[in-house]
C-alpha cells in the first residue's frame, strides 16, 4: 500500500520540475529529440498508472458492494466470526471457537465421517461444542473464506480511503 509520503509533489512543483527537466535538455544538440522522448515516456506512464487504477478501483468497488450470500440460519454466526476477524484478523480457529460457545450460537454442518455424510449440531444444548469440532475442515474452511473476505474488503476500503487523499477537492 502507498503511503501519503509518497504523493508530497504538489500540482505546482511537478510543472516546476518538468519545465527545467525541458529546459536542461536545450544544451544537448538533440536536446528537441531528448525532450520530446521524455514527454511520451512521462505520458505513456501517467496513463498506464490511470488504467491500472481504474481496474484496481473497480475490482474495489465490486469488493466493496458485493452480495453477502450467507446461507439460512447461519447470519448470527457469520457476523459474530467477522467482528471478531475485524478485530484481530489472525484469530485462531481455537479461539473464535471458544468465543462462539461463550457467546452461545448454533449451527448445522455437512461432515463425512466415515465416508458418510452426516449433518451436526453445533451450539449450546447441541449435539457437540464449538471447540469439539474446531478441528473440522468445514468449519476451518468457513473460517479461512470469512477471514479472506474480510481481509479483502478492509485492504478496499483502505485503498478508496487512499484515492480520496489523491484527490481532496472532489475531482476524479
């Protein structure tokens, strides 16, 4: 990620410094050649870093605006996991599993044991505890999708946050 230290030039010092670039470039005798070569380099490279932020802004924006296809009854947990991951995005499984007891949430869950596949219960007053099936590749899996998810929508949002420092007066 950027930081605002890289982007210290003002509007003023780059035309400042590219008109004495230009001008140095008078005492070679292909001075003209030299300068227009700068130009179209300069330009080729502002316009390469426009296009490739305007794909890394919309591929930010669809981040940002996505669809969050949780499936039936399992909206309270996915939201508590994802407020835990906001706050410490390298939680444990372990430990988002022992919140989830003391917090007291339920789930089912698709398991093949055995070569079967059998579906459990998951909560207080359940067929097992949270920290019992911690070790479950179904539920690890559901963890490492909702900490990517969220890993993916705070690094969109810090970027948006970015371009908004780019451009302070509103223009884009």
């Amino acid at each position: 990620m950027a930081s605002p230290e890289h982007a210290r030039l003002t509007s003023a010092q780059a035309s400042e410094i590219s008109r004495r670039i230009l001008s140095s470039f008078t005492a070679s005798p292909d001075g003209g050649e030299l300068a227009d070569g700068f130009v179209a380099v300069t330009r080729y490279f502002a316009e390469l870093g426009f296009w490739r932020g305007y794909t890394n802004a919309k591929r930010h924006y669809a981040t940002m605006n996505a669809v969050k296809r949780t499936p039936d009854g399992r909206q309270e947990v996915h939201s508590a996991i994802e407020k835990m991951l906001e706050d410490d995005i390298n939680m444990p499984v372990e430990k988002i599993c022992e919140q989830l007891d003391n917090i007291g949430l339920s789930a089912s869950f698709d398991l093949r044991i055995r070569g079967k596949q059998k579906t459990i219960l998951v909560g207080p007053k359940r067929q097992f505890c949270w920290k019992n099936v911690r070790k479950e590749d179904s539920l690890k899996n559901l963890i490492s999708r909702l900490r990517t998810r969220v890993r993916r929508e705070r690094n969109a949002t810090a970027w948006m946050k970015l371009s908004g420092r780019a451009f302070p007066s509103g223009r884009s």
